[in-house]
C-alpha cells in the first residue's frame, strides 16, 4: 500500500511516496518517490497536484469540495479581543458608570464608543461609516446601533470631557506606578473641510501648520510624558496664538491632576516672558528652546564665542561644544554642533537663491512678505528690490551651528539635552493622531461635536500606544496584525452545518496575543464557542 507522508526536519518539511509491504513477516516501508521540500511549492501548485491524485483515483475535485463548503461571512476577531483587553486595563467600565450617573442615557453609548474606537485604530472614516462598518466585527456590539447614537456619544463624552481625562491618567498611573517627573508640550493645528467662520465657534481661520489657512481650525494643545503616553490635551480657538496656550494648559493640568514636582519641556515658540514668569510663580521648572538672537548683546556674544565652549562626553569640541551663562534667573545653555552648522549654510544658500530669483524680477517680490529669502534682499527707499544685503547674510552666518536651551532645573547638560531631544515624542504623537487615527479633517460643526471628536480621538491614542508600548511593534506594524485576525463562518452544505475558520496567526499576531494575553479562538470553532470569547 503507498502513501504520501509529510517529514518535519530542522531544513523543512519533505514529501514522501512511501510504500508498506511486508518481508519475512515483518512490516517495512520503503521511499518510492520523494516530491521534495513542501516550502519549494506555491498553494496553487500543492493544490493542483492534489486534483491529479484525485482524477488517477477516479474522483471529481469539484464534485467532491466544490459545492460542499460556502463562506457565509468574514469578521474581524482581533479589535474585539484587544479593546475588551483594554476596557478592562484601564477600567473603562467604572469610567462609563461614573458618566451615567451623571446623565441619563438611555442607550449603550459604551458599545458605540467600543466601534468607533476599532474603526479610529483600524481604518478612520466617518460615523456614517462606522454605523455601515458595524457587522464586520465580532465581539463590539450585541446588537445593531442606531446611526443617531454614534453622534449623541460624542456629544456625552465632550460633557465629560474633563472626567474622562482624569480618569484615564489616574488608571495609568496606579496601574503601570508611573512617575511622572518630566511633561513634554507642544501645539498642533486641526483643521476642518470648511472655509466659513462662525461667531463664538472653535472653528476660525488662524496660522496652519498644515498650510491650510484657507481653511477653519482648531489649535489642540497636548502635554505627553516620555514614553509618548498623552497626559491630557486642550482644545482652543483657530485662530488662537500658540505661546498663549502654554500657561492655559499647564494651570489646568495642575488643578485636573495630583502632580508633584515636574519638568516641562517645549520648544522656541512656546518662549516668552508671560509663561516663563507663570511657571517661576508656580514652582514649575522648564526647558524651553531659547532663542540667541533675542537675547542681549552682551551675553550672546558670550554664547557664540567659541573659545569659551568646552567638549561634551569626550566628543572633538570642533564637532560639538557647550558653553553654559546665567541670565536673568535662568540657565542658558549654548550648543554649537558642526552638523548643525553645515546644515543652516544649506538652508541659508537656497533663501539665497530663491532671492536672487526674485531679484531677476522684482515685480514677484512685492508679493512675498520680508520673511525667509526676503530677509536678505536690500530695498530702495521707495520699497523696490535692488540687491542682496550682504551684510544682512554675514550677520546671519555668525549663528550657524549654535543653539540656546533655557533652564530653570539644576540637572546636568547631558540630562537637559538628552530632555530637550525628547521632546520629538509630542512630535511624534501628533504625527500618529494626524495620518494613523486621521483625527483631520473634521466634518462636525457644533462645538460639542468638535469636542467630542477629538476626546474618542484621544482615547484611541491612549490604547494604541499603549499597545506599542507593551508590544514594542510600530503603529502600523500593529493596525496591521489587527487587521488580519479574522474568523470565517463557513457552512457544510451536505451535512447543514456552520463552523468558523480562524485565519493563521502570523508573527506579530503572535506577539500581540502574548504580551497582551489575549485568549484567541482554536482554528476552528462552533458559534456557542466563539461565544463564549466575546459575550460576557
């Protein structure tokens, strides 16, 4: 008698057309013909070779699978698994109960915000698309929510806004002991599909950092700690002056949370005398991007005198230096870097010849405002361009490679840069909350909207990073492995049956059902058994 064997060895796995016969009594089998690695054929081909046997036998493959098994349906398992993983970390249902005592709900707005959140992670859309979305997941609702119920669960969490955000930092801090010791913030511009302005409304027209001032905004203020976890976040009018912010943002962080003592670090633009005096007040140290060219005379010309830098952990101080002044009760910091330096000539050379361009026709400069390329050409006392100002250009060279950080904490340089240089994290959250959740465009018109928006928005921020950083898998790398946990109902239409076949759990998969310890289906499972993973 032949059969076909499948051998696992350390190489792969081998097929085998063995034989069994019998000499001297004995059982024994020998290899007739050996097909291979399994790893060196395609599906299709595996598939193929399977229908020849089949035909040699005198068998139809069609006949007997081709109408046997249909699919019924393919849902997503995997957001269902994960969001009821995270319900539970961060308490969400003690958080829901709070919020109804409070308001009388009279539908399980807590299922919506369960949807919207997978549809915010997985692949952001509408609401409308969201109410469409609804079916193709497992274990987000136990039965069909309504469309008007995704916009009225906007509408409770912009109410409870402020509870929300004190409740999800409170859960992070008992649960994970973080020691919140340093606070990045930096501000952000929204933006809306909507060029009209409305008296008393958040959105108004203001200076976009995605270059869409034709459009209406709103500047979101956000204070994130170091392993990029949002802390909380503050929504302001569009055309609202970001340097304001700052005091705003930081006084209602200290009344919202218990906060001992703690650092905070922005960037230039978040300079000036109002917010450096607000946290001197408030006992709050910083560190704060400064800027050389702002200070006096007299002590930037101690910062950018090179022979008073020294070197820093041994590096060549032609490379890098620092040089450290008081100044009006604070640190500065001055820092010159080589790479730095090359990198501002660059920058500097194409203003250049962007404004020697202009020069070639004057006309186009009178529409430029006396910024970027226009701050090195000369005008005539009537206002025409006429040349380059040479002297404007030397005096800009002098600062090439410099940069000032002020202080008010006596930690060491390498602790206060390595600081600074963190502060790419609030760069990098905004970035998340921007292209992976698409928190913009918003289409939501009403405050209360906008708000409520945006809070689902940081929500979904707060689960997706915390599943990097427990995982240690990049945004993407983890929408994708979500994406791909997915259960098939099939039906065996001889026997009027129906099972479902789990999809294979690939690396990353892996990794997220580990680290999170996620009880996944077997590979296949009745409908009572897929039940009992998501019905509690």
């Amino acid at each position: 008698m032949a059969f076909i064997r499948a051998e696992k060895k350390k190489s792969g796995t081998y097929l085998r057309i063995i034989q069994s016969y019998k000499e001297d009594g004995k059982s024994k089998q020998r290899t007739l013909h050996s097909l291979g690695k399994v790893e060196d054929y395609t599906a299709d081909q595996l598939e193929r070779i399977a229908k020849k046997l089949l035909e040699l036998s005198g068998r139809n493959y069609e006949e007997l699978f081709g109408d046997s098994y249909k699919e019924l349906g393919r849902y997503n398992y995997g957001y269902g698994l994960v969001l009821g993983k995270l319900w539970d970390v961060f308490n969400v249902p003690n958080l829901v109960k709070r919020i109804n005592k409070k308001r009388r709900v009279k539908f399980n707005w807590q299922q919506c915000l369960g949807l919207m959140l997978a549809e915010r992670i997985n692949d952001p859309c509408s609401k409308l698309a969201s109410y469409s979305n609804q079916n193709e997941y497992l274990g987000l609702q136990k039965e069909e929510i309504k469309l008007h119920h995704f916009y009225r669960t906007l509408d409770i969490l912009s109410a409870a806004e402020d509870l929300v955000k004190k409740h999800f930092f409170t859960q992070r801090r008992n649960l994970f002991s973080t020691v919140l010791d340093v606070v990045f913030y930096d501000v952000t511009t929204l933006y809306f599909d909507s060029q009209v302005e409305e008296e008393g409304s958040l959105r108004q027209k203001g200076f976009s950092k995605d270059k869409k001032s034709h459009k209406t905004q709103v500047v979101l203020g956000l204070l994130v700690d170091k392993l990029r976890n949002p802390i909380t976040y503050q929504v302001y009018e569009g055309n609202t002056y970001e340097g304001r912010t700052m005091i705003d943002a930081l006084q209602k962080m200290k009344k919202q949370f218990t906060i001992d003592k703690v650092v905070v670090v922005a960037d230039t633009a978040m300079i000036d005398k109002d917010n450096r005096d607000f946290m001197v007040d408030k006992k709050i140290d910083y560190i704060i991007g400064d800027s050389i060219k702002n200070l006096g005379k007299a002590i930037r010309t101690k910062l950018i005198d090179k022979t008073k830098h020294e070197s820093l952990n041994d590096v060549p101080v032609e490379t890098f230096s620092y040089t450290e002044e008081e100044y009006k009760g604070r640190r500065i910091i001055c820092t010159y870097s080589l790479k730095r330096a090359k990198k501002d000539a660059h920058q500097r050379q194409k203003l250049i010849d962007k404004a020697e361009k202009w020069l070639e026709n004057p006309s186009k400069y009178k529409q430029v405002k006396k910024r970027g390329a226009g701050r090195f050409i000369k005008n005539a006392e009537d206002g025409d361009a006429i040349e380059l100002n040479k002297q404007k250009i030397e005096e800009d060279a002098i600062y090439d490679g410099f940069k000032a950080f002020s202080t008010t904490t006596d930690l060491s340089i390498e602790d206060v840069l390595s600081k600074y240089k963190d502060l790419f994290e609030v760069e990098h959250s905004f970035r998340a909350l921007k292209s992976q959740l698409e928190i913009r465009p918003m289409f939501h018109w009403t405050n209360e909207r906008i708000k409520g928006h945006i809070c689902m928005c940081f929500v979904a921020f707060t689960f997706l990073n915390h599943l990097k950083n427990t995982t240690q898998l990049q945004y993407r790398a983890i929408v994708k492995a979500l994406d791909k946990m997915q259960l098939s109902l099939i039906k065996d239409t001889k026997a009027n049956t129906s099972i479902y076949l789990r999809s294979k759990i690939e690396d990353d998969q892996k990794v997220l059902i580990e680290k999170m310890n996620l009880k996944v289906p077997n590979d296949t499972c009745p409908q009572n058994t897929v039940n009992h993973y998501f019905i509690k």
